[in-house]
C-alpha cells in the first residue's frame, strides 16, 4: 500500500499483498475529504477481491473519534483478517497491526473513561512498536499516554508523554511532531500563561499556510485561550470558531465539544447569552451524539455556567451536579475541578454557605495538586465571601489573601480579590498587616482594586467597586470624594449600558465572520473535484457570498438568493422556508414559480410525508425526493423531476429550509448540489444577522427605555423629569403657553416600611404610580422624583388648572385602599413657571408649597406662594 499525496491510498490487488509492506503513512486525524476517498479505495478493494486489511484499519484509525462505534467494528473486522492469515515471516508487520488495533481499543476506551484498560492498551502498543523501533507507533502511544495523564490530573506527565512524542514524530512526521507542540502550547497557557506565550505564540501563529489542519486545531485553540484570558473576546471567539471547524474536518470531534462551549463562553463575556447558549448547544448536541462521559461533562459545565450569569441558579445547580456525576472518573483532572469551581459560584450566590465553603476546600485541594491558577484563586476567594458571610472574619480574610497571592499573574483575579478583602476589613475593622498612606484598610484595598481595573485595557469599572469606595469615603466623612465616586458609579452603570450594547454588535460581527469562513470553508471541501472548474466557481461564489450577505433585511436577502439560484442554477421553482417561532410548521416566506410569486403555505412539522419536513426535523440534505402534496405544482404547470432540499443551519442552529425543482430529469449533479449547499449556508447566515440584527435593535430600544425608566415603578425618572423641565423652560422663553408643575409627597410613608415590611411599601409605591397614570391627562408627564416622592409637568397649564388636577389626584390616592396598609395620602405643592425663571427656582416654589402642606395638617393641596411684589386681592 502506497500514499497518493498522502491522501488518498491504494491497495495492491493481489489478496496477500496487504501484508507484504506494513508502514504506510498513516496521518494522525486525517480531513473529511481524504477519509472519503479511503472509503472510496475500501469499496473498490472489497468489489475487486482485493485484501482490504490495511484499508479497514486505516478507516478504524480516522473514524476512532469521528464514529466511536464504526471504528470499533471496522477494527473486529480487521481483526478477524489478520487472525486467519497466514503467519509465515510475517510476524513484525502483524505486530504492527496489532499493535495500531490496540491504540484504537484503547482510544475508545479513553473516551468511555475506561483510564485503566486504555492505559494497558497504550502501554502493549508502546512495547511493541518500541521494540520494532516504529517511530510512528512510538509517537501515537505517547499520544494516547498524555490524553490519558490528562485526564488523571497529571500535568508534568503530560508534559513528559507530548514531549516524548515530539521527538519521536520529528523525523518520521512533522504532521505530529506540530501537533505535539501545538498541545503543548495550549495546555501550558492553562498553568502559566504568560511564559507560554513568550514560548510558543510567535510560533503558533505563524506558518498557518504550511501547518496541517489537525495541528492548526490545537493552534488555534492556544491563540483563543491566549486572547481569552486577555480579555479581547472577539479574536477569542475567531480562534475558537477555526480551531471547531478544523476539529470537525480532521475527526477530532473531542476538541470540537471543547471549542464550541469555549467559544460560547466568549460570547458570555460579550453579553451575548443567546448566542453563548447556541454555541453551547452545539456542543452538547455533538456531546450526546458521541456519548462520551467526559465530553458530556464539558458541555454541561459550561452550559451551566452561561445558566448561572442568566441568574438561573437552580437550573445550573442541578446541571452542574449532572456533569460532576458525568466527569467522576475524571476527578484529579482539570475539567472535573472548573465544574466544582461552578458549583462553588452557584451555591454561595444560593445562599447555602455551608455546601459553598465545603465544596470550595474541595476545590482548593484539587486546583493545587493541579497547579492551576486560575482555579487556585477562585477556590479561596469563594472560600472568604462563604466565610465571611458565616461570621469568620480572620479566615475569609486569610482565604482572600492567599486568593490575591495565587491571582498574582492576572488582573481580574486580583481585582476581585482585592474587592473581598476590602468587604472583610469594612465589616469587622481587622488590623493591617502592612503599612498603608489611605485614610482606612478598607480604602486601601479598594484605591489598589481601581488601580488594577484602569490597568486592564477596554475594561470599563465596575459600578459595584466604585460605589464600594463612595460609601467607604463617606463612612470616614470625605463626602466630596464620595460624591465623586458615586458620579463615576453612575456613569459606569450607564457605560455598562452602551458597552452591552457595543459588546452585542461585535459578538454579531464575529458570528458574521466566523460563520462566513465555515461556509467558505464548507464549499472549498464540497467543491474538491475539477481543480480549475473550482477556483472559477470559488472566485464567482465568493462574491455572490459577500453579495448576500451584506444584507440584513429578509426582503432583500430573498432578492438576492432568488437572482444567484436562477441564474447558477436550472430552476423551475425556489421556495424558501423559516421555522415558525413555536417550532410546529415551516411556513413559506419566500417562493416562486415559473417567476410567478407563490402566496404563503404553512406545513406542519408533523408531515413527515414532506420532503422539506423531513430535511428540517433530520436537518439533512434531501435530493430527488418524490412529490408529495406539500410540494404540489400550480394548476397547469410541468412536475418537478429533479429536487433538493437543503436545511438552513448557522452554528448548529436550525432556521429553516431551502428548495429549488426542475422539470428536468438528473438536473441537479454534484457540483449542482454543492453550489446550492453553498448558497444555502450564505442565505442561513445572512437571516441570521438580520435576525440579531433586529434583536439587537429590539434590546437596543430596551435600554434606552430603561434609562429613562424607573425600575420599581414604570414612571419616568429623575434623569428624564430633569431634561422635560429643561425642555419645558425653553419652549415658555419661545413664547410658549404656561406650564406648572405638581409636587407630592406619600404622608408617613416610613411607617408603611417600618411596620409592613419594604416589600410592601414598593407595592404601595406601584399603586399609587398607577393611580397618577390613570387620573392624569395625557399631555401630563408623569415621574417618580425620588423615594415616595412624585413629580407632574403639566404641559399649556396654568396655575389653577394644575391645582384643580392636584386635588383630584389628591382624592383618588385618599380614596384607594391599599391592601394590608388601608388608607394612605399624600401632600401635594402646585406651582407655576414665571418669565424668565430657572428649573431650579421654579423646584424650589414648588418645594415650600409641599411642606407647607405637610405643615397644614397632611392630605391637603397648597400652591405657590404669590410673588413678593403681587397685590394681594381680598
């Protein structure tokens, strides 16, 4: 058996041959593309009468991850060749064989966290290619031994093993020996993270051209966790995304879980938990079609952990100890200790501190058997907030301590740390232990933690931290210094709020990017035959890609689909399909017929007798079907004889299906459907920009409602009341008719929380905000000023109109009974702007008539007192 390019491989055809010359070139994880034409070969030796015992374990090899159970059984085949063939002279190269079996068992069995058998099965195959001097067979036993010492927690071993398996592949194969050192990289970038990148990120992220796609998996999953932990997600997330699409092309289907869950934990720090929560539905979907416990586990974890920042602490709970349970043959290992790490997070934000500390001792004990510092630091700050919580203010402040000593090599690790041992000294006043210019502990640990924070770069402060310092400074009477920080809090909450809104449109743009090179991706390896044919319809689909995809508006990316598909294709009919939003039908939102539109049609995704229900429910291509009635011709019009039906997928997600027919028999050949296939995934991705495109306005609009909003009662806000008296004033200098303003305050309303509870109070402060919508008018703007204090801006209204409008107000808050409180009221101040008056002024007329309410007894309307100048009239 010889390579063809290292590719494609070839059988002598004589039935003994196959054991004359046992070294070929096996590659380590082969492409989609060459594994094809292998089974191609495979076909034709078993039709041939060939031996086709190398081939079935060449397949077994590359199928060991791409189908766990296809392999095994290609192996028992193999296995069956090789025990009735004649053993005269042939013993090495059976050995070899045997060997090369027992590496694929054992890759199964590593899989199935079997670690004990795949280690004897690693260990065999090692003996015997050690003593044949079989360097190929040396460097994927050592392979399997690093997997393994991974998963047993052994990073120094994995060390050793990849290594090793570096300088056995250097001579026979630069394929592995880049592998090898790509793995290297990326498990080191876990344990220190900066002297991996002085070591290895020139290197990997050079020579991308020339490295093979299976290392180039490793490679950029290295780059991603590198541009992860430096907190720039959006490269991470382009990292991830090429490190899953090449995991997926060579059958490293266990890297390709891992990429999709990292890669959705990009997205979290981008805010963007729907599109994190597709990523990690990808990956679990890929999880439970493999079935692997540890692969199971990762996905869990990480969805888990997305669930937890959407505050659904009991969904990831329970998910958190379902992966636990997954990784439990794992325990010593990495992905076994994050979950815990979790689970920590989730069970202190639950409020059940005694299964937090506990689990976080746990934790601490394994992350530093580990040597992870990430984990090292998470275990103890956890451990201080569990301990400070249940009064142990000594311990939690050594725990914070020792978690700001394991964070030394990371910013954010610190901060946090630091914002912990702040809590600790503010609530117990503990003595300091070194020496410190800041008036407090306290502040001294908080002016160190805004240090830090303006360090890291694109990192907007958090408003906790700053409202932490604001009340500390005000605890030791610098109010000035707490005011300013509570204006830089406050300006903080309101970048937050543009930065999500940034931090949306990125991740789109990076979904955009990633999703478009895994459909250039996807037509390149459809596209493989005819080499000059190709590049011309590369070239001529490229732009047709750029074209559709630019647009955002369903309308136009119909448009543009429509005019590509007619004129690349023979079509007679184009039919374009969207999942309903409940999941039940596929509802036609685009088609046309012999270019006449075809009005909408609905198709249950029940119908399993129709051919575009079946390629969504199984989210397969279907060609040539037969025509059922969902797919029915127009009255007087030629059936279709040729078909294709192709699902609409971007990143694991389904969007609908997408149809062409001709009235041609055999219309459609390879190079037909990959054409479609292509445009297929263009149309999937431009609908789903346009679908974030449109949620991302929708939440856009959110914010901005929110930030004029107040949160308990739905008014407008101060900030909002504030820019409307701003704008009245200007329209009156204009010459506008007048305006008055309605001021009122809840009477005794600190007896309402004192004695009900501030639960109560809240809802009594919803009432009463509805009762002032509903008696109001609607040119009147209506505000929540502050506490139970309510503003109105009665807009081309005198004085005596805002008074008459005020007693009625006035009346329905005394006439409403509050459940569980009874009856409440409220004292009102009217009065009106004069020429040329500031806001300020006019608040401070408007003030004095309240308490002078207050004053007269409660439950009353005062106005302005009339201008010093005025004649009174009696």
């Amino acid at each position: 058996m010889q390579s063809d390019s290292g590719s494609r491989l070839h059988v002598d055809s004589k039935p003994d041959a196959a054991l004359r010359s046992i070294t070929p070139r096996l590659e380590f994880f082969a492409t989609e593309e060459s594994v094809n034409h292998l089974q191609v070969d495979l076909d034709l030796a078993l039709a041939q009468g060939d031996s086709p015992l190398i081939l079935l374990v060449t397949l077994a090899w590359q199928f060991r991850q791409r189908d766990s159970q296809r392999s095994l059984q290609l192996a028992s085949r193999a296995e069956q060749l090789l025990g009735s063939a004649p053993r005269a002279g042939l013993d090495a190269d059976q050995r070899k064989l045997r060997a090369r079996l027992a590496l694929i068992r054992g890759e199964a069995d590593w899989l199935a966290t079997r670690l004990d058998d795949a280690t004897r099965r690693a260990e065999a195959a090692m003996s015997v290619y050690a003593e044949l001097g079989d360097a190929i067979g040396i460097a994927d036993s050592h392979w399997l031994r690093a997997m393994l010492a991974i998963d047993r927690g052994d990073w120094p071993g994995k060390d050793s093993e990849l290594e090793a398996m570096a300088r056995a592949a250097r001579v026979a194969d630069t394929d592995r020996a880049d592998i090898a050192q790509a793995a290297q990289a990326y498990f080191a970038a876990f344990r220190h993270l900066e002297q991996a990148q002085t070591r290895w990120r020139s290197t990997m992220a050079a020579g991308k051209l020339e490295r093979a796609a299976s290392a180039g998996c490793w490679a950029e999953d290295f780059l991603a966790v590198c541009t992860h932990h430096a907190s720039d997600f959006g490269p991470a997330i382009r990292h991830f995304t090429a490190a899953y699409t090449l995991a997926l092309d060579t059958g490293q289907l266990r890297r390709a879980i891992v990429a999709a869950t990292n890669t959705g934990d990009s997205l979290n720090h981008l805010n963007d938990y729907d599109g994190a929560l597709q990523w990690m539905q990808c990956g679990l979907d890929l999880a439970r079609k493999v079935g692997w416990p540890a692969s199971m586990g990762v996905a869990l974890l990480q969805t888990a952990h997305t669930l937890r920042l959407l505050g659904r602490l009991d969904a990831s709970r329970s998910m958190l100890r379902e992966a636990l349970s997954m990784l439990a043959p794992l325990a010593a290992s990495r992905n076994h200790a994050y979950a815990l790490w979790q689970l920590c997070e989730v069970e202190l934000a639950i409020g059940n501190l005694p299964d937090a500390l506990a689990n976080c001792v746990a934790l601490a004990e394994r992350a530093d058997a580990l040597q992870q510092v990430d984990l090292q630091s998470h275990a103890r700050r956890v451990q201080a907030q569990a301990l400070l919580a249940l009064g142990q203010p000594l311990q939690a402040l050594e725990a914070a301590e020792a978690a700001l000593a394991f964070g030394r090599e990371a910013a954010n690790l610190q901060v946090t740390a630091l914002r912990v041992i702040a809590d600790i000294h503010a609530a117990h006043r503990l003595p300091q232990t070194s020496a410190t210019d800041a008036p407090s502990v306290p502040l001294h640990h908080l002016q160190q933690a805004l240090l830090l924070a303006a360090g890291i770069e694109g990192l907007t402060i958090a408003s906790e931290l700053l409202e932490a310092t604001a009340r500390e400074y005000a605890r030791l009477g610098d109010f000035r210094q707490a005011y300013d920080f509570s204006l830089r809090a406050a300006q903080s909450r309101q970048t937050s709020h543009s930065q999500e809104a940034r931090n949306r449109s990125i991740a789109m743009q990076v979904t955009h990017q990633t999703d478009l090179a895994r459909a250039d991706a996807e037509l390149q390896r459809r596209l493989a035959l005819a080499a000059a044919e190709r590049l011309e319809t590369l070239e001529l689909l490229g732009s047709v890609g750029r074209e559709i995809t630019r647009n955002l508006q369903p309308s136009a990316i119909f448009a543009a689909l429509d005019h590509h598909v007619h004129a690349l294709l023979d079509v007679a009919a184009f039919n374009i399909y969207r999942v309903a939003i409940d999941g039940r039908t596929l509802d036609r939102v685009f088609g046309k017929q012999a270019g006449a539109a075809l009005g909408p049609l609905r198709i249950s995704l029940d119908d399993t007798s129709a051919p575009a229900v079946r390629c969504a429910r199984e989210e397969v291509e279907i060609t040539t079907p037969p025509l059922t009635m969902a797919d029915s011709v127009t009255e007087g019009s030629t059936p279709p004889r040729s078909q294709i039906h192709s699902p609409l997928l971007v990143a694991g997600r389904l969007l609908g299906v997408m149809s062409i027919s001709s009235v041609g028999p055999g219309a459609y050949s390879e190079r037909e459907v990959a054409i479609f296939r292509t445009l297929c995934a263009y149309g999937a991705i431009a609908l789903a920009n346009g679908d974030a495109q449109a949620q991302l306005i929708g939440k856009n609009a959110q914010l901005e409602v929110l930030s004029v909003s107040d949160q308990l009662t739905g008014l407008y806000n101060r900030v909002r009341l504030d820019h409307v008296l701003k704008d009245e004033r200007a329209r009156r200098e204009l010459g506008a008719t007048e305006m008055s303003v309605i001021l009122l305050d809840l009477d005794n309303f600190k007896l309402v929380n004192d004695m009900h509870g501030h639960q109560v109070g809240d809802q009594v402060l919803v009432i009463v905000a509805r009762l002032l919508k509903e008696s109001s008018r609607h040119a009147d703007v209506v505000g929540r000023w502050g506490g139970e204090e309510f503003l109105l801006i009665c807009r081309d209204t005198a004085l005596e109109g805002a008074a008459v409008l005020a007693e009625k107000l006035r009346g329905a808050i005394a006439g409403h009974v509050f459940i569980g409180v009874g009856r409440q009221t409220g004292s009102f101040g009217v009065a009106s702007l004069r020429d040329g008056e500031s806001v300020d002024a006019l608040m401070a007329r408007v003030d004095a008539a309240l308490y002078r309410a207050k004053r007269a007894g409660r439950n009353r309307v005062e106005r302005e007192s009339p201008p010093e100048d005025a004649t009174i009239v009696t």
